[in-house]
C-alpha cells in the first residue's frame, strides 16, 4: 500500500511551515516533524497515519476557535493543523487508515 502523501497534502504543510517562520507561532517539534515528512512527501508508517487520524481527532475543536483559518494573523493552532497536513490531510490519513483496517482484516492464505 502506497503511504506517500499527496501533492495537496504537502503543499498544505508547507504553507504551515511558511506561516509558523512568519509568525512564530504554532505547531510543536513533532509538528514540524510531521510537515517536512509531509512537504517531502515521504512515505509514512501506518504508525504515523494511526497518529495523523488521532492528532486531527483531537485537535478539531480548535476549528471553532478565533482566528483558525486566518492567514493574516493564524491562530497557534491553525499553524499547527496545516503542519500536519490540514484538512487535505486528514481526509487522506483518515482513508489510509481505513484501507489499513480493511487489510488487516482480511485473511491470510
């Protein structure tokens, strides 16, 4: 199974590393981490995408908060949502993940 992020994907994560130098504001190491893996368009573990689902799971209240999705004065953790890929990134660890769980499931000859 092909665990390479798409193009979109690494584009959304780059411009959260452009945003997070600009503002100084955002993300953590394990963030940043996940961007340049991400902009690399390096392929992930199913460790990582297993990550990738839980940290979107988790983080997704801060959608509501002021200023997410602003590109003029990005809140901390909209900086942090795009490190990991942003919305494009979730829809694609989400399916991933599912594929794995699918693969996992059938049985073995």
């Amino acid at each position: 199974m092909d665990l390479t992020p798409p193009p979109e994907v690494a584009s959304v994560a780059e411009r959260g590393l452009e945003l997070r130098r600009k503002y100084k504001r955002g993300g953590t190491n394990v963030g940043v981490a996940r961007a340049r893996d991400l902009k690399g368009r390096k392929s992930l573990s199913p460790q990582t995408i297993k990550r990738m689902v839980n940290f979107f799971d988790r983080q997704e209240v801060h959608k509501a908060d002021r200023n997410f999705g602003n590109e003029e004065d990005p809140s901390p953790e909209y900086v942090g949502w795009l490190l990991w890929g942003g919305d494009p990134g979730r829809e694609w660890a989400q399916r991933k993940k599912a594929e794995l769980v699918d693969t996992s499931m059938k049985p073995k000859n």
